[in-house]
C-alpha cells in the first residue's frame, strides 16, 4: 500500500462532508434563483 494513501473511511468521511457542503451551497443558489431578493 502506498504511503500517501489515506484510509477509505476517512476518505468517505471527507467526501460526505464535502458534499453536504455542495448540496447546502447549491439548494442556497437555487433559492435564489427561484424567489429573488
């Protein structure tokens, strides 16, 4: 195994996190896209 890998989980870990980040971001433009200020 390569020295520079990390464990699946914390990889899974991080892209779950990542992705609730996108999600949020994403629901935000589109909120804003639908009912403008």
């Amino acid at each position: 195994m390569p020295g520079g890998q990390v464990s699946p989980s914390v990889t899974l870990d991080k892209l779950d996190a990542l992705c609730g980040v996108l999600r949020c971001k994403v629901s935000t433009i589109i909120e804003h896209k639908l009912d403008p200020p």
